[in-house]
C-alpha cells in the first residue's frame, strides 16, 4: 500500500453513485478471490469452533459460561487491540503484556497502599502506560533501534520492575468497589438494552451518512438493501447476546443476583469504536496504513514518519495499561505475573488470527476482537472437554500458524492480480 492509498476495505469508484447489491457481491468475491479476505477466514473459524463446543459440551451455550467468555477474554482483546497499531506498521512489541502488568501494578499499590481514589490510581496507571510507550518509540524511531530488540528488552525489564514494585513478588489486594466491578460487575437488565438501542441506531446513522458523503462526491455507495442487511445482523445478533447475558446466572439469586452484560463489555465496545474512527476516518490514520505500506514513500508523501510510530507505541503501551486495569479488577489483586505468562503470546495471536498482517499496512481494530473470541473460545472449550493447558497451548499455535499463512497466501495473490 502507498501512502496515497485508501485502508483496506474501501472501494474508490469515481463516476458512479450506485451500486446495486448484487455488483456489490461481485465485487467483495472479487475481493476475496484477489487476497483480500480480512476477518472472513478468522469468522469461519469462530463459528466452527463455537459449533464443535457446543455440540460436545452442551454447557458451552449456557448463560453462565457464555458471560465468562466476555470475561476470561477482556485483558488479552484490550491489549491486541493495541497491538494492532504496531503490526499495522510493520513493526512488534514484545513488552506488552508485562507492560500491563507494570500498569497493573501502579493503579494497586495507589489504590491499597497510597490510599488513592480510583479516579486518581487508574489514569495514574494510564499515563504509565502511555509514557513506556513514548519511551519504546522514541528508541525504535529516533535512535533507530529494531522494535523486536527494544520490547524484547523491555519485556525482560518490565518483568523485573514488577517484582521491585511488588517489594520481591508479593501479592497486593484491592478492594476498592469501582475497580473490582469493572470484570465483576454487570449493568442492569434494562440498560444493557438501551445500549444495543443506541448501538443500532448510531451503526445505522453511521452508514447512512457515508451513503450521503460518497454520493455528494460522485462515489459509489453500497446499496440500502446493503446497509439494512448490517444494520439488521447487528441488531438481531445484540440482541440475542443481550438476551443471554440479562439471564439469570447466579446459583443463588436471593442472595446475589448475576444477571446482565458485564461492565467490560461496554469498555471494549467504546474502545472499539475510538479507535475504529481514529484508523478509518482521520488523517492520522490513513497516514498508519501509508507508513505500514511503505515509510519511504509516505515520507516522500510528506508524512512525519517517526510521529507516526511513536505514536502507535504509545497507544499500543496505553491499551496494554487497560489490559492490565481489567486483570486485576479481575483477580482482585496484583502478583508477578500479572501480564505475563500466556498473555502476550494470545494478544498477538488474536490480533493476526483475526486478520491483522504482521508485515504491516493491513489490519482493523476489530480484528482483535476477533481474534480475542477465538482465542477465548478455544481456551474456554477446551478446557471445558478436560484438555490438559500442554493441548490448548498446541491447539492455539496451530490456528496462528494457520492465520499468518493465510495471510501471505493472501499477499501473494494480492501481489499477482495486482492489488498491492
């Protein structure tokens, strides 16, 4: 991709208003058949594995184990999230899920033994995460170092900064009631609906102003049986998971309720969309793709390269910083291994299973989503057939190995029907 190009998934096609919704399948088979398969294959495998589960442990589809897949999958979807903006550069950061444990550990120790609010110990943890991410690109960009050297030596640091600020690996309890209800918590029944309400209407309104934009530059524009087709897909499928998820799942209701989308659901969802806008619909954006594409000819485009790559780190280290919010709010404590272990390994794999290119210049921030319920499938349903963490481990490596030769078959055949 040149600097001049538009990201993946836009078609410019000047002198033409309309599309009807048969060229419009023609076209996105088109697409496909050109290497151009984005989320598809990562959907497919979703759906098949969901299906697998299903049919052999029945308990996979109960409301219960349906919520604790929003759950088990939160820290490793924030942080891939995140990741996305380095791949898309072409570029790697191995110090991710420490990072988060680093930020992780900022935001407990404020909290438990500084006695902070939590309106003060997590955007402290934030802007932690935000100042190792100015400091990793500066490194990468300005001194020149390789993006795998730097974070695999902040991967190794951050690991022992844990341990200092943990006092030699203790174990530091939180209880402040905000934090902990940020995994632990749901919304009400009835919220979680007006959510979905405006969610539809706001994908709708969305789509229906693109429509407008694109037809008043002369642009062809997907037709309204298209957009209703989305909008409708998005509408039924929110509404069945709204629909589980406000079930009751508590074993005794009279003395805890468990009933509605957990809080981390809307996070992600905000999350999502900010950086959905900032990749798709701004400048800054296009300029990543441009740079993923090729730095020397978006330099020669005009772009501030360097600007660029720190500032993907930075949100790469600032999305990390909320991966490492939501573990501990989740565990209700910080250890040294927060962040670590698998993390980093399952970030990554989400963010390229679901369609990200780790040779840069292709990839969307729902790509780690995904990717995080794919990974978070798998995790969940084979651990709920018996299978030993040795197998899981095996069963994940060989869908990523999957993913990322999916993705250079698909360059290749961009590269030779002249898409790339």
């Amino acid at each position: 991709m040149t600097a001049l190009q538009t990201p993946p998934g836009r078609t410019e096609v000047p002198g033409s208003t309309s599309r009807s919704l048969g060229e419009h399948a023609r076209d996105y088979v088109g697409r496909i058949r050109g290497g151009d398969m984005g989320s598809l294959p990562a959907l497919a495998g979703l759906i098949v594995l969901c299906i697998v589960f299903g049919v052999m442990r029945p308990v996979f589809f109960s409301d219960i184990n349906f919520a604790n897949l929003f759950t088990q999958g939160s820290q490793v979807v924030l942080i891939a999230m995140g990741l996305v903006f380095v791949l898309l550069l072409g570029e790697i950061d191995l110090s991710a899920g420490f990072a988060s444990g680093v930020c992780g550990a900022i935001m407990a120790i404020l909290l438990t033994n500084e006695n902070w609010g939590w309106y003060l110990a997590i955007p402290a943890a934030i802007v932690t995460g935000v100042i190792i991410g100015v400091v990793l690109g500066v490194l990468v960009a300005k001194v020149g170092i390789p993006s795998f050297v730097v974070t695999l030596a902040a991967f190794l640091a951050f690991q022992g900064l844990v341990l200092l600020l943990l006092t030699g690996g203790k174990n530091i309890s939180i209880n402040d009631p905000f934090t902990v209800g940020i995994e632990k918590d749901n919304l009400p029944p009835w919220l979680g609906w007006v959510l979905l309400i405006v969610c539809v209407v706001g994908y709708a309104g969305v789509q229906l102003n693109r429509v407008r934009s694109r037809r008043s530059r002369g642009l062809a524009v997907d037709p309204l049986s298209l957009i209703a087709i989305k909008v409708g897909a998005l509408a039924v499928a929110g509404a069945i998971a709204v629909y589980f998820l406000n079930q009751e799942r508590a074993i005794n209701p009279a003395f805890h309720s468990l009933k509605g989308i957990p809080n981390v659901v809307p996070l992600i969802v905000v999350l999502l969309l900010v950086w959905t806008f900032v990749l798709s619909r701004t400048t800054f954006g296009r300029h990543i793709y441009a740079v993923g594409g090729s730095k020397e000819a978006a330099r020669r485009a005009g772009i501030n390269v360097d600007r660029i790559r720190i500032s993907s780190f930075v949100i790469c280290s600032g999305m990390a910083a909320f991966g490492g919010i939501v573990a501990v709010s989740r565990a209700n404590s910080v250890d040294p291994n927060t962040g670590g272990s698998n993390i980093l390994l399952y970030a990554v794999g989400a963010a390229v299973i679901g369609g990200t290119s780790l040779f840069g210049g292709k990839g969307r921030v729902i790509d780690a989503v995904i990717g995080g319920a794919v990974v978070a499938v798998i995790d969940n349903g084979m651990g709920l057939m018996g299978y030993s963490a040795g197998t899981k481990y095996i069963v994940t490596g060989v869908v990523l190995l999957l993913a990322a030769g999916v993705d250079a078959l698909s360059r290749r055949r961009a590269a030779a029907s002249g898409l790339r």
